[in-house]
C-alpha cells in the first residue's frame, strides 16, 4: 500500500521552491533571472549566461533550462549558441526562434 502524501509536508510543499533552505538562489533561479533581464533586441550565449550564473563550465545546463522553460516572461529566444546560431526553441523550433530574433533585430 502506498503511503498518502501530506501537502503540508515542508519536502512537497515549499512556497520558494527556487531557494535552497539556507536562502541560497539556485543555478536554476539565477539563469532564469538573467535571461529574464535581456532587452528586446539582445541576446546572449548559454555560455555567458552560464557564467554570468556563476558556473562557465555549464552552458549545456542552460540549454536544459531554456529547454524546459515555458514562462513567457522569461525570454528564452534570446539565449542563442556560441557561434551565433540560433540553437533550439521549445515553442516551435529553430526556424521559429530565428524568426523572432531577426524582428528583434537581435541577430
């Protein structure tokens, strides 16, 4: 028999999911952040957004993040590959992303 799961449990229900107990931001959280300050009209690499994060050695968790986000007001176009290409986009695909970037005039 499964055990039922209490929602008040402090594990299943945190009302700052994005911070670590201590009050640390998370990797996550901070990506989220810089990409969600790129002007219209900009953009950045995974990697400097990486880096700018703290950790230049994980433009590929960037990709993953960009790649599971679905908030709108985080502009995940905007972060684009190391050699200018566009890279994937999770709300239609590469030429859609490359799309919006041109009429941001960000490429």
């Amino acid at each position: 028999m499964n055990p039922v799961r209490n929602s008040s449990h402090p594990k299943l229900h945190n009302p700052h999911p994005a911070f670590r107990s201590n009050g640390v931001e998370t990797f996550t959280e901070k990506v989220r952040d810089i990409v969600r300050e790129i002007p219209k009209g900009k953009s950045m690499t995974y990697k400097e957004v990486a880096t700018k994060a703290g950790n230049p050695k994980a433009a590929r968790g960037v990709g993953a993040i960009m790649r599971s986000n679905y908030n709108r007001d985080i502009p995940c176009h905007r972060v684009i590959r190391s050699d200018g290409t566009p890279g994937g986009y999770n709300r239609g695909g590469t030429l859609k992303k490359q799309a919006i970037l041109e009429e941001e005039k960000a490429l």
